[in-house]
C-alpha cells in the first residue's frame, strides 16, 4: 500500500466508524486500490457516479440478433451495463460488457478513444482505473472481429458507476465453471451478486414473471378482478397456521400478519363479486426448510356458483397453460422426474390413498383408533391432536411424497376442514381437494361453506381444540359470521402456493432458489 493511500484508508475507516458507530470493518487490499482508482477519477474531473441520463439505443441480445456483415454503413449504438473482463494490448483493450439482456465484446482503440486533448481517458481505460464490476456506457458502431466475434466498437467512453468491492470471478475449463461464487449461504444472503455472476439464475426469475401473468391473464379472460386485502388483520383467519403478532400502538391492540386472505376475499363474494383473486403475501411463524419460507405468496381465487368439481377443471386447465406460456411444453424435468402438466388430472380420494398406502381405512374411526394406529404406523403424534389433524399427519407421513404426477386428492374427513362444505353424499366428509405434485401440496379447495350456522359450530369445535393445545387451530371470527348471515352464493375458491408453482416450472428443488431474498439468520459479524 502506497503513503497515499494510507491516509484515503484511515480516513474511510473513521468515517464508516462514525456512521455506524462501532469498529470498522477492514478493508482489503483491493478495495482499497478501488478507493484510490475513484479519488484519480475525481481528481481527472470525472465523475464516478455520474447523475445525466445515458442514452441506451440497444441491447446486447438485439445488437448481436440483428447483425448483418452486408450492412452498407455499420449501426450506430449506444450500450450501457457492467464491465466483466478486460485485455489491455498495446494500443488496444478488449472489454466484455454486460447489461441486463447478455453480454457483447467492446474493442477500444486507444488512438481513437484518447486523442491528444483526451488523456484523461486513457488514464482511465489503459492505466486501469477502471476496474470489473464498474459500469461503463459505450458509444460506437458494431462490427465483426477478424475471429469472427460480434463486437461494439468504442468511439466514446462514459464511467456510469465505480464498483467498490470486487465481483467473484467465475472460471471456466472445457466448459465447466470451478472456483464458483455457488456456496448457498453467500449466494441467497447477496442474491445481488448471484445475479451478476451465475447465469441462468436471472432466468429463474424472468420465468416466475412469465408465471404471474400467465395465470392472471387467464382469470382476467374469465372475467374475475384482482384485488387487494388486508395484511395486517385483527384475527388470524383463513388457515391453520402460527401467527406472527404485532402491537399498533395508536389503537392499543395487537394485531397479525395475514396468514391467509381467505375470509376477506369471501367477504367480497358477499358484497357482490362473481369472481375475485389476490396474489398474497402471507406469513407464518413456524419451521423453514427447503419448501418453506416464514413469508411466503399465495394466490388465491373464488368464484360464485360454482364447486370443487368445476374448480378442478379450472385448475388443470390452468396449470396446463401455464406451463405452455412459461416452457412452451407441458412437460417439466425436476430433479429425477419428468412431470407432466397435460389435463386432466388423476383424482384420488383422501381415504383411498391412505387405504391403497397404509392398508388402514380411516373411514368411521374414534380419534383414539386413529392415534393408536399412526402410532403403529410409526407417525409421530400427540395428544392435542384432533381426527383432522391425526388424518393429516398420516397421510402428510405416509401418502403425500408417492405422488410425483399432479393428482387431486379429493373428499376431505369434516374434522380436517372447518371452512369447507359437507360433502353431498357424506356428511362426515367435505367437498375439497388438494393438488399433489411431485410429492408435495400445490393447490388447496373447497366448495365453500357458505351455511353461517354451521360455520359457527365448526369455529366452536376449533376452539376447543386450541384449548387441549392445538396452537395452529382457528380463532373465531364473528364479523365472518355475520357476513355470512347477509347470505353467501354457492362458491368454489382455491389457492396455490406461487413460489412452489415457480419451483416446478424452473424445475429447482429449493425455494429458496426462487425468492430473491429468502429469510435467513442474521448475518455474523
């Protein structure tokens, strides 16, 4: 490190110091190079982080696509992005640029780039003030190299951004990247970084774009409106989940995060609306792994006049599109298995795929039966377990994982399902399904409930399960009850687990490869 250098160091470390008011952290030896490499810049008069607007004429995939070695006069462009290489020859440097649709080779000629009123510029392109990472503007034309590489040449040279910390070089040999920035723990914590540097990962998220607005355009062609419900709820209704709470101060009351928007949107199905849908954040404070993230998004759809078995149609169908619209087939390869989203779908009963898997027919049994049987079952039980809940811990133990191709498990036991209506031709089963795919739950349905007296009564029986210790059961909601009483249509309402839909389209294994920021621990200082 240089004398002149030793003092720009001191001086940052006090001022992070102050700011943050704790010990600095230390920087390395690169860093502190990049420092000084900014401070030349300014002291030069350019502008590190300039504020003008750059005019950008074309991106790197369009450039290249639409390049033709029979052009009269070579295009024009103007390209801005990330510096991700450099070679510097002599009075040549060839630079690989990166923006936000690939990445194209820029040659700068020095005689060019740097006459004799600009050495400033040469300063900064062959005395290596610019560093990777750094974005840079480029104007130019575009031209084929002698190795027949499509290429931006550089007549102007703009410094967009210094970057201060270095980027993690990916390396390659035959093809096969080593010493990658690929640790998860690194990768998830700075997904801004990932980005930048492993490709395909940008990818991942485009596809879930393309995921959102296929199913949206499929409801909006039905006719059914978007809308919004509150996040921050009095009761935790909906679900049976673990809330997170909060206090608001100004009412003195406390308060919870949404953990399902179900309620809310039935309520609209009151007020008059044929058919709503929400994209919704939801929260629950319980385990996370690799298919469960404390914040999480929903979607969520009801519509009157119909029942589960129409909803079925309608979510077949609706995965099938999706699936086209996002890979253009409706196969998709996740980890081992192939799935196939072609409707229709095979539909199996709750208590033919726990007989078919176990051998045992829950059909009639006491809660005692049940628990002693997932006890022999080796399903690990308690009790503060209800029929629905030991009925759920079986078939989540011993069914749910066999079924890989998307299947409707259908005709829920009445103690696993408050919200759902009684089955036509049982009444002690309920008119709903869930969606299994590649072993786990994608969608969940109803006809819906809509008798407020029996809904009532099946709050009440919640209630005492959360008395014996059933810390997930449902609360009461009185003010639904009431809505109810005003008189709710026959409806079918269904939700998917969005960041599990998009798993299966990009075909990842975790979900923590498509949430941009997943929840983690706090970083160690």
């Amino acid at each position: 490190m240089s004398k002149q250098q030793e003092p720009q160091q001191e001086a940052i470390q006090q001022e992070t110091a102050q700011q943050q008011g704790k010990q600095p952290r230390q920087l390395s030896e690169q860093e502190i190079v990049r420092r000084a490499s900014m401070e030349r810049m300014r002291q030069m008069g350019i502008d590190p982080y300039p504020a003008a607007e750059f005019p950008v004429t074309g991106y790197t995939d369009e450039i290249k696509a639409n390049f033709s070695d029979d052009e009269l006069e070579p295009r024009q462009v103007s390209v801005a992005g990330r510096l991700m290489s450099r070679r510097v020859m002599g009075k040549a440097s060839f630079m690989e640029l990166q923006d936000s649709k690939g990445r194209i080779q820029v040659y700068v000629n020095r005689d060019e780039l740097c006459p004799d009123d600009n050495k400033d510029m040469y300063n900064v392109v062959f005395k290596k003030l610019l560093d990777i990472g750094d974005f840079v503007g480029i104007e130019g034309f575009v031209f084929r190299t002698q190795t027949g590489e499509i290429s931006v040449h550089a007549k102007r040279l703009t410094v967009l951004s210094k970057s201060l910390r270095p980027l993690p070089i990916v390396k390659f040999k035959d093809g096969v990247a080593y010493d990658a920035f690929d640790d998860p723990e690194m990768r998830y914590r700075r997904r801004y970084v990932d980005l930048v540097v492993n490709d395909g990962v940008k990818d991942i998220f485009i596809k879930r774009t393309k995921v959102y607005n296929s199913m949206r355009e499929y409801f909006n062609s039905h006719g059914y409106m978007e809308v919004e419900t509150p996040i921050l709820q009095s009761i935790p209704g909906g679900a049976a989940a673990r809330p997170f709470v909060t206090h608001h101060n100004a009412l003195d009351i406390p308060l919870y995060l949404r953990i399902a928007d179900e309620l809310y949107l039935k309520r609209l199905i009151v007020g008059g609306f044929e058919g709503v849908y929400e994209f919704s954040k939801n929260f629950r404070n319980e385990g996370m792994d690799r298919n469960h993230n404390p914040e999480f998004t929903c979607m969520e759809i009801y519509v009157s006049y119909k029942d589960y078995n129409w909803m079925m149609d309608f979510t077949e169908k609706l995965l099938e599109k999706i699936c086209l619209d996002v890979n253009g087939t409706t196969e998709v390869k996740v980890g081992d298995n192939v799935i196939s989203f072609k409707a229709p779908f095979k539909r199996v009963t709750m208590r033919d795929a726990i007989l078919e898997h176990t051998g045992y027919d829950i059909d009639g049994k006491s809660e005692d039966e049940l628990r002693e049987a997932a006890q022999k079952m080796g399903v690990e039980v308690d009790k503060t377990m209800g029929k629905g809940k030991l009925i759920d811990e079986i078939f989540g133990e011993k069914c749910e994982g066999r079924y890989i191709q998307p299947t409707f498990i259908t005709d829920y036991p009445i103690e696993m399902s408050p919200l759902t209506k009684r089955h036509r031709n049982n009444p002690e089963l309920t008119e709903r399904f869930e969606l299994m795919v590649n072993g786990k739950e994608l969608a969940n349905a109803y006809s819906e409930l809509n008798d407020p007296i029996d809904q009532y009564e099946r709050f009440v029986e919640q209630m005492r399960l959360s008395e014996k210790g059933d810390d997930e059961a449902m609360i009461i909601d009185a003010d639904f009850i009431r809505a109810l009483e005003y008189g709710m249509p026959p409806t079918s309402g269904m939700g998917i687990g969005m960041d599990r839909l998009v798993m299966l389209m990009t075909g990842q294994t975790t979900i923590q490869e498509v949430l941009f920021f997943p929840q983690m621990r706090p970083e160690k200082k």
